[in-house]
C-alpha cells in the first residue's frame, strides 16, 4: 500500500495536488501553517493510494513525498 506525506511548512495551499489526485485523496483543510497557508492534507484513512507520484510531481513546492 502506498502513502504519501505532505510537509504542512512546504505547503502554500495552492491546491494542484487536490485536482491532480485521481482518487480524491488529498483535500485542503482549514489548519494554517507558520506562512499563513492553507495546508493540503492526505486522508490518513486512505487505503487506495496507488503511489502513482501525480501529486508530488505538479507540487511546486517539493512538499509532498510518495512512498510505496
Ligand atoms: S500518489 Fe497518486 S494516488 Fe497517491 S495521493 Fe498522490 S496522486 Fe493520489
Ligand atoms: S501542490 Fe504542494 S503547495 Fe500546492 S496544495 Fe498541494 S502540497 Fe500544497
């Protein structure tokens, strides 16, 4: 099963990785971080990631880390 993890102090909210997700996984929550941006955020209860790497490849950032 494949996971991903998204550095919240990365993150500028931008939302790319909530389209780009082709099972909806990641979501933009109300939390905020240290820069005042909307965090993005993995559903920890997802057992449907395929580690496909979309999400952190359109990251412009580098936030986001797929682990398989
Ligand atoms: S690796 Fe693919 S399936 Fe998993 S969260 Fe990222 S875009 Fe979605
Ligand atoms: S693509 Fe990167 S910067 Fe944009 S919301 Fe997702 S994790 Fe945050």
């Amino acid at each position: 099963m494949a996971r991903i993890e998204i550095d919240e102090q990365r993150c500028k909210g931008c939302g790319l990785c909530t389209i780009i997700c082709p099972k909806q996984l990641i979501i933009l929550c109300s939390k905020v971080n240290n820069l005042g941006y909307t965090v993005a955020v993995f559903d920890p209860s997802a057992i449907n990631c395929t580690g496909c790497t979309l999400c952190a490849e359109i990251c412009p950032d580098v936030a986001i880390k797929v682990f398989k």
